[in-house]
C-alpha cells in the first residue's frame, strides 16, 4: 500500500492542541538535537531520499514528526517517505498508520510480508524472538530501500538506546560497541541514521504525550519481558535516579574516545614509541563543538 502526500495541515491543528510554551520549548529543543546530529555526522544532505521507518512507537512517531519540522525550514532540499513492514502479528492494528499518514500528508508505504509466522515457527515457545525478527524486518526494509530509489535510512534509535547497546554489548558479547548515529548497512548499499542520537528517551516521551500519537505497541508477539536490554535499562534508570546526568556522562564518553587508554592493539600500536594516531579524539572533544545551519533549527 503507498499514497503520495495529500495537502499538508497544520500539525497542531490535525490533532486539535493548544500548544503550551513548555510544548514549545520541547519541539525547539529537539529540532535543535535532531538537526546538530544531521550535520555532525552529515546524516543528509540535498537531494536526499530519505525512508522514515515508523513503527507506530513513540520514538519513530517522534522522528518523522521532527524531520517533518526541519524539513520545512532546512537549509537543503530533502524528500522525506514513511515505511511502515506490517509483519501480520495477530491483533495489530494495521489501518491505524495509513490514516494517520493520510491524515499528516505525507508519501508512505506499508510493506505487506508475514515474519510473524516465520519466527514463531523457528524460535522456540518462552525465547526471545526479537533477534530474527529484527533482521528479517531490516531485509524487508532495505529491499524496500534498494527499489525505490531510497538514499538515506533512518531509523529512530535514541541516545538512551545507544548507551544500552553499549552495555549489551559490554555484559553479554565482550566487545566495547553502541550504536553508531551514521553507518553503512553490511552490504555496503545501504546508509542507516539514528537523527535522534542526541536525544534523550525521557524527551521523546514528553514529546509523544503531548502530540497524541495513535501509539502501536510492542508486545504484541509477548516476547518482550525476557528481553537482556530490559534488565539493562532498569539497571541504567536505577543509576539516573540515584545519580541524575549519569546516562548523559556515559553518552558523552562514546563521543570522546581515547583508544591509547584500552587495550585494542587494531587501534593503537602499543609496540611502537609513545605518539597518538593521528584520528585520535582528545579529551574535551566531541559533539558539543560548533554551531550548524541544522542545530540552529531548534531556534525558528
């Protein structure tokens, strides 16, 4: 199913809002992170085509409706399109993103493909399903991608996001990795974006109860309680309760790496004499330097 744009309506009056100063004070301060994250790792640029993929969560709700924003104000030229993979999970609600699209005006299409039955059938009864299911959904996603002409892929990962799949990774694989805001897919086809990198998951829930997305959620497969990053999360929500601005100062450390002061002999030669690799950051660098035409987005 796909549909072209329809007139565009105001966003505050398709959903009926008195728009608070707080409300906007929140929209600016996103735009500002969304678009600080687009130029600091050159995330779009003019001519894109960008494939927005909503899931019907508060977070790719959050990241089509702030691209929406930048769009019409960005110092470059870019098309934006929703997809959507309905993947036949019993009770899902599937007209519920079509006439919200619809109703936003912007081009979408919904993927029409049965994962569901497939990873029921392979994963067995009380494990977690999430693994295969995202990989098949990221294939029918960049499928989708490679025959449409689709330039960037954006996803709507978020800074608290990244920071679990560091310790994910950390805990459970041995490997000292998070998500990266920009990356090529592992064919080398594709170029995936995380604009919400900066942006931190208690802002973007703020932002979905005040904009009344028609929110999908997801536990329809019931795979979700036994889910390593859940224990994950409550692990790092416990640490910013006692410690307010931990899971900030752990982002900003993904962002300032010193690889002479670990221990991977692939990134710095440990045999040579004592000079730091020229790509090195430094500490006190990272993404707090400069202004952009994009961060100053959060400003209009």
């Amino acid at each position: 199913m796909s549909a072209s744009a329809a007139a565009p309506r105001p966003e505050w009056r398709i959903l009926g809002m008195n728009v608070s100063n707080n409300f906007k004070r929140l929209q600016a301060r996103l735009r500002g992170l969304v678009g600080k994250a687009i130029e600091d790792f050159g995330m779009i640029e003019g001519g894109d085509r960008v494939m927005v993929c909503l899931s019907g969560g508060k977070d790719s709700y959050t990241l089509l409706d702030i691209l929406m924003s930048l769009q019409r104000s960005a110092p470059v030229q870019f098309e934006l399109i929703a997809v959507n993979l309905d993947q036949k999970q019993p009770g899902f609600p599937a007209h519920v993103l079509p006439d919200y699209l619809t109703d936003l005006g912007v081009p979408f299409h919904i993927i029409d493909q049965d994962t569901y039955s497939v990873v029921k059938r392979v994963i067995p009864e009380g494990k977690t399903m999430c693994g295969l299911c995202s990989r098949m959904r990221r294939g029918a996603l960049y499928r989708y991608a490679a025959e449409n002409g689709i330039t960037k892929v954006a996803l709507g990962h978020h800074r608290d996001d990244i920071v679990e799949t560091l310790f994910l990774n950390m805990f459970f694989g041995g490997k000292l990795k998070a998500m990266p805001p920009r990356l090529h897919s592992e064919d080398g086809r594709h170029i995936v974006i995380r604009p919400l990198a900066y942006v931190a998951e208690a802002d973007i829930e703020r932002y979905a109860r005040a904009r009344q997305f028609p929110l999908i959620p997801c536990s329809l497969c019931g795979s979700q309680d036994n889910m390593q990053r859940m224990e994950i999360k409550k692990m790092l929500h416990e640490w910013e309760r006692r410690h307010p601005g931990r899971i900030e100062t752990i982002f900003s450390s993904i962002c300032n790496v010193v690889p002479s002061h670990l221990a991977d002999r692939s990134l710095f030669g440990f045999s040579s004499a004592g000079s730091v690799p020229a790509g090195e950051v430094s500490p006190g660098e990272g993404r707090l330097r400069g202004e952009s035409a994009f961060a100053g987005q959060g400003r209009r």
